[in-house]
C-alpha cells in the first residue's frame, strides 16, 4: 500500500490481487487520527501486514487444495456446470466457495475428505455470522443475512454437483478422483443445508433419510432434461425454446413421491448392476414377450421396496415374476378389459383405482406415494414399480385381517382378488401363479 497526500488529506491506494487492479481505500475506511505522513506510513505498515497475513492464509489454502483431495481439478469441471445452471450467479458462487467454504473446511477445519464436511454443518453456519468481509480489509462489517445465505446456497450446489459425479463415477464416466465419495447420500448434505437456510440461528436437525438410489431429497421429485417455452416479451416478441436440465422439483405437499421421470432414471442407473436377479428361465414365454426379459426391473423394484418398507420377511423376486406371469404373460400392453380403459392394465395388472389410491397423499396409504397417469402404467418400469407397492399394501392388509403376519402368497391372493371371486375362480388363479413360482424355485 502506498499514500498519496493532498493538503491535509490523505487518500491510501492497495493493490487488490482479486480485483487483479490498484483500489482506493473508502475515506470510511481510513483513520481519523491519520494527522502526518508518519501516521500515513505507520497505517500502511499496519494494512500490509493484515493484508499479507491474508495472502499467507489464502496461500495454505492452495496448498490444502491439491495436498489430499484435488480440488483445484474439481472446482474446474464445477464451475462450467454451474455457470450452466446459474448463468446469472455462478460468478459468485466461485468466489463464495473460494473465499468462504474452502478457507472454513480446509484451513480451520483440517478437514480434507467431503464426506466428513456434513459433521461441521453447524460450526459452519455459526462461522458465517462472525466472519467479516473478505473484501473490507480494515472494516468491521459482518457478512448480511441474505450472503450467508447465498454462501449455503452455493455450498449445496457444491454438494448436488459432487454427488452427481459420485453417481456417474459408479458407471465409469468419471476420474478415479471422484471414488472418495463411495456411500455418500447426498440427502445428507442438501437437508442439512435447507434448514440451516430457512433459519441461520436454529440449529439444523437431522434429514430424514431417503434410499440411497434417489436422486432427490424428501419432499421433492426429479424432473428430466426437458424443452421449455419462453413466452413473447418485449425484448423478444416471437417467444423461443430454451432446454431445462434434470433438477429436483419441490412436491406440492412436501411429502415423499416418486415420479416417472425419477422412476425412469433410478432404474437407467442401478438395475443392470444388481447381482440378486429372479431366476432367469423363460417360464416358456419365448414369442414376442418374453419371461426374462424384465429380470432387471424386478430385481431392482423388489430390492428397493425391501429396503424401503423393510418387511420382517424380504419380498423374493422369484415371487414378483411368477405373479407377473399368472397376471400378463409379460405383455406391457395387455389390458383387462378393451372397453374399460380403468381396467386392470400392464405387466402387474394395475387398476386405475389401484393408481389413484398409490398417489392419494390423504387415503389408505402413510407415505410412499407413486404419481402416474394412466397411460405411464403401460410402462414396464413404472407398472412393476407401482405392483410391488401395492403388494406391500396388500400385504399388510391380509396381516391386518389375519391378524398375524401373513406370508407373501397371502399376499398374493389378496393381490388377486380371491375373496371376492368364486371357489372355482380363486384355485384357477392360486394354482397358475403356484405353478410359475415352483418351476422357478427348481
């Protein structure tokens, strides 16, 4: 810093490496008591050594930067992605992020490995509202309610963007840098953050947990990478059509739903890694529809409402096929009744009924809700999906009305109607689901 006098006045003059330019101290920021040339030097002296102290402590955090974890490669992927998502804000996130949440992390924290950054969430949140700005050197000011904000804002779309490469690193996509995040759930991160942004003074508590497959925190739903319409405006009177990127949209209600568009993609990036699959014999449907052709997706859809619902006796998928069989022959189009399109439809032979009850938020079911239209039932995955949550249901309404645990062919008969059909009807059904799933168990 050097100064520059004119009459009894002195103006101070410091060259800011982030700026990259020379900058003027503000007149409130300089001493009243700066008298001569003496104070004038003995000030600069006094903002050097601050201003050093700061460089040496930016200077550790490069070093921090690429020592264990390389953050320095990792800012460079997320940064383009960002500027993607925020074109208007991704600048300052950058510097938030640099300025802000590595200097907290990494230097007072020592803290080096991601998946242990959630442990300092609320050590975090009270650092905000002590720390003074970076870029007032010599002031006192505090950082404002609203940029503490902006700083947890950017830290969760730190967190979402790593997870998401976690995500793709399982399939080979991305570096080996990226392996540290194997088992890291990104609800963790995102809930901690909501709360801690809905009030900075209320100590955040803990996010309710989701299964690791989902690729949204609770209450809210994944929507895929989709066109949308600009409307005319003055600046642009014939409207245009930009692409929405994949995001998590906040459900209505808050509650937990699972939409197609999630549904879809959970089943794109897990099914074909699983080793537990349904036994793979064709059941003699070898035409146009084959038995095995949906191993994937009943393997998946059992395994995920296992470990979702956590039965005290695990749904097998075994079962899961054989009642697919007795119910379509894996045909994906068949429906019930041509004449009724509320008729049983799909793989799983799904009522419309049966649809609606899956996404009444205020009927039979607690939680767990699947929101389809009529016509996403004639997809495989999401009739699979939506057949095994309602044999759960249906398993849990025979234990009710058996008044014990009841065991999954129980279910399956609830599932089938049996009670209500004749003697004769209820064994034809009974006894071709029975036959399916004893010739897989051989």
């Amino acid at each position: 810093m050097y100064f520059q006098r004119r009459g009894d006045k002195f103006s101070f003059i410091y060259y800011d490496t982030t700026l990259g330019k020379n900058v003027r101290l503000k007149s409130s920021e300089i001493p009243s008591n700066i008298r001569t040339e003496i104070d004038a030097e003995e000030f600069c002296k006094k903002f050097d050594r601050r201003y050093d102290s700061l460089q040496r402590r930016l200077s550790e955090k490069m070093k921090w930067k690429t020592q264990f974890f390389n953050f320095e490669k990792t800012l460079e992927r997320f940064q383009p992605s960002r500027k993607e998502e925020a074109p208007n804000s991704w600048q300052a996130d950058e510097y938030y992020f640099n300025y802000y949440i590595l200097d907290f992390f990494l230097n007072r924290k020592g803290e080096n490995n991601l998946n242990n950054w959630h442990f300092h969430f609320e050590n975090f949140r009270d650092y905000l509202s002590t720390v003074r700005q970076l870029k007032q050197k010599i002031g006192k000011k505090c950082l404002a309610y609203a940029t503490r904000n902006s700083i947890i804002k950017s830290l969760n779309a730190f967190m979402r963007f790593m997870w998401r490469r976690r995500e793709q690193g399982r399939h080979g996509e991305s570096p080996n840098d990226y392996l540290l995040f194997d088992g890291l759930n990104k609800n963790v991160y995102s809930n901690a953050l909501k709360k801690a942004q809905r009030s900075l003074k209320t100590k955040p508590q803990q996010a309710k947990q989701v299964h690791f497959w989902r690729l949204c925190p609770p209450g809210e739903h994944w929507v895929r990478t989709h066109p949308l319409r600009v409307p005319p405006s003055k600046v642009n009177p014939a409207g245009s059509v930009t692409t929405r990127n994949g995001q998590c949209a906040r459900n209505p209600t808050g509650k937990d739903q699972l939409y197609p568009d999630e549904i879809q993609e959970i089943g794109a990036q897990n099914f074909s890694l699983l080793k537990e699959k349904p036994n793979s014999i064709d059941l003699g449907f070898t035409g146009k529809y084959k038995g095995n052709q949906y191993d994937d997706l009943i393997a998946g859809w059992t395994r995920y409402w296992n470990e979702v619902l956590k039965p005290e006796a695990p749904l097998d998928p075994d079962l899961v096929k054989a009642l697919i069989a007795s119910e379509s022959g894996f045909n994906p189009n068949i429906l019930a009744n041509k004449k009724d399109p509320d008729s049983a439809r799909g793989l799983m032979q799904v009522t419309n009924k049966t649809r609606k009850i899956l996404g009444d938020e205020k009927g039979e079911l607690k939680d767990h809700y699947l929101t389809l239209t009529r016509e996403e039932l004639n997809d495989p995955s999401n009739n699979i999906c939506a057949g095994i949550r309602w044999l759960f249901r249906k398993h849990a309404i025979a234990s009710s009305r058996l008044k014990r645990l009841a065991t999954w062919e129980e279910a399956v008969a609830e599932f089938k109607g049996t009670r209500t059909a004749t003697s004769a009807r209820a064994k034809e059904l009974i006894d071709k689901f029975n036959s399916y799933l004893k010739e897989l168990k051989k």
